[in-house]
C-alpha cells in the first residue's frame, strides 16, 4: 500500500514536471519570439528613422533649387544631383533610392518633387521564427509656394505694370535696375523707403542695400517712394559689396542667373509696387534679381540684374496656391504630402 502511494505521488510529480516543460518551453518560445520582435523591429524603427530624416534633409536641399521647367532637364538634373548628394551624406545607399519625382506642374513648370526610400533590414533575431529581412520605406515630399513677406529686401521696387510688360516680353536678362536720378528711361525702378516713413538719407539706404532690411515687409503694407536725389554714390558702392562678396562657382566667376545658390547675396529681392497716388506705393508681389556685373552707370544709380525664380523664404502664401496671380519668382519651401 505504501509502495502503490508513493509510485502515485511520484506518478504525479511526473505529470506536473511534464507539463511545466511543456509550459516552459511554450513560454521561452513566446518569451523569444518576442524579444526577436522587440529587437529587430526596435533596429527596423531606427533604419526608418534614419530614412526618414534623410529623406527630408534632402528633399529640402534640393527644393531650394525649385522650380523647374518641364523641358529644363539641366536643371531637373542638378536638383536630382543635390538630393542625391545630401543622401550619400547620411549614409544611404544609391539603391535604397526608390525614386525622385518632381510635381505640382503648373504651366508646363514643377513647383515640388518628391523622394521615396525603400530599405531592406536584414533580420537577427527574428529569423528564429522566419523573419529574415524587414522592408522600410520612407517618403518626403516639399513644394514651393508664393511668398507672402520677405526679409532682407532692398530698398529698390519695381512697378508692377512695367514689370508685368518685361515678363510679357520675355525680357527678363540683364535689366537695368534704375534707383538714382539720372537720364535713364526706364521708368520701371525707383528707389522706396522700406522703414515706411518719409525722408532717411543715404546712410541708412546704403545700409538697407549692403545688409537688407532685417524687418519682414508683408505683401499689402503701403511705403513711400523715394525722389532720387543724391542716392547714387553710397548705394553703387553698397551694391559693389554685395556683388564682391559671392563665393559661389568660383570658375564660372560667381553667380549668375543660370546657377546660383539661392542665399547668395548677389540675389536681390525686390518689392513689386502699385502706384497708390503719387506719394504712395503699396507692396503686390515680391521679385528676386541676380546682380551682374553691375555699375553700368553707378553714379546715375542704376545697376544690372536678370530676373530670376528662386526661394527666398519668408512666410509662404497658402492661398496663391491655385492662381499664382500674385507671384513674381519668389518663393518658400513648404513641406508637402
Ligand atoms: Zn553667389
């Protein structure tokens, strides 16, 4: 009897230690399948990561350089080339490159482009349960838009009519920006005082020129044109300094309105005005110009610029999305979808 109860307990302590191996085991499976989760898809999360900030870091160098024309494949080409180049700078690969696109055609221009990235993590742990490799994709998107306001403007405006008549005209190279008195017959330029309050002398002018206005101006506010008078010494020499101090495509002797790096300060921006009266100009739009080869006639006040599209920041304008009615080549960077 004794015997028959200890083989029956003994019978028991074996069922019970056959089923907590079965547990154990069950539980060290889930237990390490888990952790194969945890780890691997930690380590995929950090490759998306990695993705992700490249791909923004990218599309945002290469977006500076928008827009394009649909038939300006040097252009398209050289936009490519930067997102590629800010890409291999954070480390990734040419074939985790799915591709680059450039969007938001508007009459036969692209305002935006768009990047996707597609990785393939190799797996540790999680090829216990089958798992050898784990796909990240990563997409990045931006879009330039109108500019609503601008810093660093000049104190030299353009008339939006006359201008209007040059873009029509498609004169848009090597233009005589007109600020001083003087014979000249271009009408279309003028000197305007930025700080909207009238009179300032030329210090403050030349200062406007060589620094920019450092105050944001908004498309709406009202300023007052300013007589030419004695503007032209001072504002030919703080022109010079802003044209001297390119440091850009040193070979092709700086920059000029077929390449340019958009902070260079050899690009002016330039307010776009309408006549309110004659003591009155309210600001419509805003113009970018890249200075050439300027002083044609420096003691008249007159320098040399092309007109150029290039984003020069500020404050995007949403709504001129639709109609770019109120756009004259400058831009902000936004992120798009
Ligand atoms: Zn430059």
């Amino acid at each position: 009897m004794r015997k028959k109860g200890y083989e029956a307990i003994t019978g028991m302590y074996r069922d019970e230690g056959g089923s907590a191996l079965i547990l154990m085991t069950i539980g060290l499976s889930v237990m390490l399948t888990m952790a194969a989760l945890v780890v691997d898809v930690g380590i995929a999360y950090c490759h998306g990561s990695r993705l992700q900030n490249a791909a923004d870091a990218a599309v945002f160098a290469g977006g500076r350089l928008l827009p394009a024309a649909e038939g300006d494949i040097d252009k398209q080409m050289v936009i490519e080339d930067k997102i590629r180049e800010y890409l291999a700078k954070n480390e990734i690969a040419m074939d985790e490159i799915s591709s680059i696109d450039f969007t938001d055609p508007i009459n036969g221009v692209y305002y935006g482009l768009h990047l996707s990235l597609n990785t393939q993590y190799q797996t540790g742990f999680a090829r216990v349960i089958g798992v050898d490799r784990i796909a990240v994709g990563k997409q990045a998107g931006v879009k330039v838009r109108p500019s609503l306001s601008a810093d660093d403007v000049v104190p030299v405006s353009v008339v939006k009519d006359e201008l209007d008549l040059l873009l029509d005209q498609g004169q848009t190279e090597h233009i005589i920006l007109k600020y001083g008195g003087g014979d000249g017959s271009n009408g279309a330029f003028g000197a305007i005082n930025l700080a909207g309050v009238q009179g300032g002398g030329a210090n403050q002018y030349s200062n406007w020129i060589v620094n920019g206005y450092t105050t944001e101006i908004t498309i709406g506010e009202k300023m007052y044109p300013i007589e030419p008078g004695n503007m032209a010494g001072p504002t030919s020499k703080a022109f010079d300094d802003r044209y001297t101090s390119c440091t850009h495509f040193p070979e092709e002797g700086g920059c000029t309105s077929r390449q340019f790096e958009p902070a260079c300060r050899r690009v002016v921006k330039i307010p776009v005005v309408e006549y309110m009266d004659k003591h009155n100009v309210q600001i419509v739009g805003f113009a970018v110009f890249i200075l050439e080869d300027c002083y044609v006639n420096g003691n008249n006040g007159e320098v040399q610029g092309s007109y150029v599209e290039a984003v020069i920041g500020g404050t995007a304008d949403y709504q001129a999305d639709a109609d770019l009615e109120r756009e004259y080549g400058a831009y902000c960077l936004t992120l798009s979808h």
